[in-house]
C-alpha cells in the first residue's frame, strides 16, 4: 500500500503563519483548542475547488500533522487524491480515514469508486455494499454496484441495483442507460427501448450499437405481440443508419425469442426462415424444436452444418458470454478417483477446450467430433494424438475395448434416448474404464428436446440407459447462462462394470 508521508512541523508552522497573516477572520476558524487544523482545511478546500490539487494535498497533509486522527480530514485528503487521478494514494487515505471512523457511508463510497477505478473488484464491491448497510438511500453506491454486478455477469443483481438507483434518482441518464441494457438480457424488451430512450432524454448519447440494441428490442417486442412479418417489414425504418442485415435479425430473433419462452412468436419467425430456405438442416431442426416435436436424437446433418457455421466463434461464445467451464469442473472430478489414463477418448470433443485438462490425465488423448469446423478448431489448439471426423455412436462401436476413459463434455445434450450411445461407449470402453459426462437436468423421470435444440434428461434416464456401468458420482452444477440465467445441469461419472 502506498504510504503518505505528512510534512514536518517546521512547513506546517509556515503555511499557519501565512495563513494568519493572509486571513482576517482566522481566530475564527481554529477549534477548541486553538489548533489552526480547520483554518487549513477550508484553504484546502478552496485549492481543491479551485483545481490546485497539488496544493490541495499539501494543505490537508499540513492539517493532518496537527490532527492525525481526523477522519474527515483523510477523507478530504482521500478525495483531492482521486479527482487528480492518483487512486493509489486515494486508497491509502480513504483506508486510514474509515480505520478512525468505520461508519461513515461517504467514506465508503469513495473507497468503493477508488477499488472499482482500480479494478479492484472485491474491495469495491464490499464497500458499495458498506455504504448501502449505512445509507440505503445512496443512489450512486447502487449504481456502482450494479455496474459492478453487470461486469460480473451477475444480470439479475445488477438488474435489482440498478433499479434501486433509478427509484433513489430518476434523472440519472447512465442508470438508464444500463437498464437497458440489463433489460435487454432479461428479454425485457419493452423495457429495454423505453430505458435507452429516458436515458437519450437525460443527454446520454446512444453509440451505434446500442442504437442497434434498441431497434432490435423494439422489433423483438412488436414479434412477441403478433406481428412478426410486421416488425421484419419495419425493422429497416427503425434502425436507419444503423440497420443490420435482416437475415441475421430473423435469424437472432428466433433464438431469442426461443430462449426467452416466446415460442409462438419463435415459432413464426422460424416458419418463415425455413419458407425461404426449405433444404437448411439448421432452420428445419430448430423449428422442430421450437414446435416440441418428438424426437430421439439432433440428425447429424443439423450437428454438422450447425456447428461447422458457429466453430470459428465458439470458444468465444461460450467460455466468455456463456461462462461455460464443464471441461475443468468434470476433469476436477475425474483427477479425484484416478489418473495415469492409458487412452482416452474426448467424444464431442469440438473445438478442443477439453484437451489441456485432459492432456496431463493420460498417455495418448483421441478427439472424435462430426463437425470438419470445429476438428479444424482442435488441431490448431493441438493437445490430441490423433483427431477423427465421425459420428459419435458409429465410432463408439468401431472401437472395441480401446479407451479406459471416455470423456463426453455438452456433447451428450445432442442425444435424446441415451440407452444406444451408453452401450457403445461401454463396448468401447476396458472393464473399469470410466465415462464422464455432463447433461442438462430436466424434471421428470425421461428426457426432452427443449426449444434449443438440445435435450435434457433426468438422472433417472441416465441410470436406466448406463446398465453396463456403475455411478461413481454425480453433482449439479449451471452449466452456462441462457438468456442471461444459468442452466441447470448434472455432471456424471460412471465406472465401466
Ligand atoms: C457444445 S459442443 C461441446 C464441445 C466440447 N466437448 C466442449 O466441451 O467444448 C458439442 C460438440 O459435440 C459434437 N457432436 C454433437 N453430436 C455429435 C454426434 N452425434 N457425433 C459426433 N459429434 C457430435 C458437435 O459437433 C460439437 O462439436
């Protein structure tokens, strides 16, 4: 921590003296003591005032050498500190002003926005919160904290914070501003284009895209209320200058409107994508889906022209959007029961996320996947013995005895019935061997092809379809974030009987 130095008495004494002589009413400002500290405060913060921060610091450090244990004074220190950039000694003062006096909410909302400055997220989060407990009717500590939550991804807290500051100060144009933003991740559309429209009221200029946010929440709303050729039609008028092109809206609003439970709405939007495109596997399988249609697995051709469209951004996607991690949360379960692996199997393997955790469990590390994309992904990430384009169960039951650990990270949410996949992966499997798997945890006792496109089942499905294996262990955890909330899922190790 940066330490501040308070200057001798001898340079006190002078700037006292000046003081003196320059301020008629000077007797007038000493304390009870005749101590001149509060004489020099107010020059302190005239200087400050007056945009002389150096001479500003130097005035409060002057009076802090005859009062060191002044809250205030650290905390004016602590303030001429941070509005001339240097938050380090900011933080220093604010700490030593809050370890004299721990209840005063203004001073925890400086150490809040210095922490957050220094992208110190722990200090400035437990500091807004600080200034809350001491002032709930602190707007900006509201604000700071859900802008802080908004960074964190943590949508729904920084929704209910940043709508805390709004009630508390109406008239704050970034409030808005970043209520619509959340609001557009909570697929509030409504709420999304009136919030960007108060905060362009309250001066907050709108920078293209978000421009282009609010035209697509405008035109996703109007589709959620019946009119979805309509809103197509209108989009453009709406958008102007900053329209996008109207395949990608379409094709963005039926995943929205999938993910946000608007299925009707979804469902007509996906009607007409496939009118105008009745071959595409991707348009005609996710229709299926929206529509709840039975199925028992996603047709290979829909896998492969899916996902060889999404491999280059995919990493992207889901580690950072999605903050999806099952590859190290299943290795961390794996390591527990054993390592020193003699060949393992990564099905599904993408684009290879899985193969650094995988890579120190074993000897040799095979990636199998049916998208030619994402293997392209894989090689160039490297980490695999050899790396093959085929469909996951065909492969499975080519491979006779050849793995002792199989490993099935989101790969398993493309089969419905599971019962055909487990008995391959158990012939491919040594006796003992292991598989671990992750799913998406639906209610009830089967599975569901959800409005996504990818399945859920229940762990009931998954013990009656694994009759070759043992459980060894199981435990929930999200998976990734959907529309802004987390998905439920189930991770799974099983142990080949
Ligand atoms: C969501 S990605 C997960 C990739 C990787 N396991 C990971 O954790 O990042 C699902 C992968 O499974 C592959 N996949 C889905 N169904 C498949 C099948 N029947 N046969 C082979 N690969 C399949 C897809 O091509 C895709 O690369």
């Amino acid at each position: 921590m940066t330490d501040i130095q308070l200057p001798d008495a001898s340079f006190t004494m002078a700037l006292v003296a000046n003081l003196r002589a320059g301020l008629p009413n000077f007797g007038g400002i000493v304390d009870q003591h005749g101590h001149p500290a509060p004489a020099l405060r107010q020059l302190g913060l005239v200087h400050w005032e007056n945009g002389r921060f150096d001479t500003a610091v130097q005035t409060f450090a002057a009076a802090l050498s005859l009062v060191p244990d002044d809250p205030n004074l650290w905390r004016d220190l602590a303030g001429v500190y941070s509005a001339s950039g240097r938050d380090e000694e900011a933080l220093t003062a604010i700490r030593k002003s809050l370890a004299i006096d721990p209840l005063n909410a203004h001073s925890w909302q400086i150490l809040a926005s210095v922490g957050d400055r220094l992208d110190d997220v722990e200090t400035a989060e437990d500091a807004y919160r600080r200034t809350i407990a001491l002032n709930p009717n602190a707007p900006a500590a509201h604000l700071g904290l859900g802008l802080l939550q908004f960074r964190k991804k943590h949508y729904e807290e920084a929704l209910g914070s940043v709508r805390a500051s709004i009630a508390l100060d109406p008239v704050n144009g970034v409030a808005h501003f970043a209520l619509g933003h959340l609001s557009f991740i909570a697929n509030d559309f409504a709420g999304c284009a009136r919030a960007f429209d108060e905060a362009v009221r309250l001066t907050i200029p709108l920078d293209p895209l978000t421009r282009q946010k609010r035209a697509r929440a405008l035109t996703f709303q109007a589709m959620i209320d019946g009119r979805v050729e309509q809103a197509l039609h209108d989009y453009d008028g709406i958008a102007g200058e900053d329209r996008e092109d109207l395949d990608i809206i379409a094709r963005d609003a039926f995943s929205v409107l999938s993910a946000s439970g608007n299925l009707e709405a979804a469902a007509e939007v996906g009607r007409l994508r496939l009118a105008e495109k009745p071959d595409d596997p991707v348009r005609r399988y996710l229709l299926d889906a929206v529509l709840g249609r039975s199925m028992t697995a996603a047709p290979p051709d829909y896998i492969e022209t899916y996902f060889d469209h999404f491999a280059p951004q995919f990493d992207n996607k889901l580690t950072e959007t999605l903050q999806y991690n099952a590859p190290r949360q299943m290795a961390e379960r794996v390591v527990k029961h054993r390592t020193g692996f003699r060949h393992m199997l990564d099905l599904g393997c993408g684009t290879g996320l899985a193969a650094a955790e995988l890579q120190p469990l074993g000897a040799s590390l095979t990636g199998v996947d049916i998208s030619a994309g994402m293997l392209a992904e894989a090689k160039r990430r490297g980490g695999y013995t050899e790396l093959v384009k085929a469909e996951a169960v065909t492969y499975l039951e080519t491979a006779s005895n050849q793995f002792d650990l199989i490993f099935a990270a989101d790969s398993l949410i493309y089969f419905g019935d599971l019962a055909p996949l487990m008995h391959a992966a158990a012939g491919a499997l040594e006796p003992g061997g292991l598989f671990a798997l992750s799913i998406e945890l639906a209610a009830g006792d089967g599975f569901v092809l959800q409005p996504s496109g990818r399945f859920a089942h229940s762990l009931d499905h998954v013990q009656a379809a694994a009759t070759d294996f043992v459980i060894l262990e199981t435990f929930e955890s999200n998976i990734r974030l959907e529309a802004g909330r987390p998905v439920p899922g189930l991770y799974v190790l099983l142990e080949r009987c």
